[in-house]
C-alpha cells in the first residue's frame, strides 16, 4: 500500500466486525452529540461525573480488546513485536476515550432529566 486511503481501512473493519462496526459507529455518534449537547446545556464540565465516566472507560478499554481478540484469529499471547503491543494499547485506548465520552453523555442526559 503506497498511499493512505481511508476507504480501504473502512472495508478491512466492516470485513473483520460485520454488522458491529455499524453499532460501534452508531455509539460513537450518540456518545459525541451527547457528550456536545450536555456540555453546551450545562456549560461546564462536571468534574464529579467527568471521574465517573472514566472509571468506566476503563471497563470500555477492556471490552474492546476483548472485541479484538474475538474479531481476530491471533490472541494477545501471539503479540511479539514492539507494534503488536503499540496497537493493544492503541485498541486499549481507543476503547477507554470511547467508552468514556459515551458515559459522560449518558448520565449527564440522565442528570439532566432528573432536574428538569
């Protein structure tokens, strides 16, 4: 592959997650617009909450390497290389920030309709 197309990677994960991916996608959505709509209602970032979400980000970061392992034929003890344990953190990662937006949109939408 010479050069960068985006497309080619998004036909790799819809052939490896199948329909998952078009879940995943729609979470990362939900969770980003709301994530926005919480912060421009309240205006701030709610500290309290903000540790809360990622405390479960940190289950979310576990649950997609779970997803990984599952979606892929190797494990985590076929992971060599310095990049395998780059990308299992990566995976990590991604799952943790993903999971954490997601959290924080859900309960401060859960927060906010208890006040009103």
């Amino acid at each position: 592959m010479e050069k960068f197309d985006p497309i080619v990677f998004f036909q790799v994960f819809q052939e490896m997650l199948g329909p998952v991916l078009w879940i995943l996608l729609a979470l990362a959505l939900l969770g980003l617009g709301g994530a926005l709509f919480v912060f421009l209602k309240e205006g701030k970032i709610n500290s309290r909450r903000l540790v809360r979400s990622e405390l479960i980000g940190l289950a979310g970061g576990v649950l997609a390497l779970v997803l990984a392992a599952r979606v892929t034929v190797s494990g985590f003890s076929d992971a060599g290389g310095p990049v395998d344990w780059l990308l299992v953190g990566l995976i990590w990662g991604i799952g943790l920030a993903g999971s954490t937006i997601l959290a924080y949109a859900t309960l401060g939408l859960v927060s906010l309709r208890r006040s009103a």
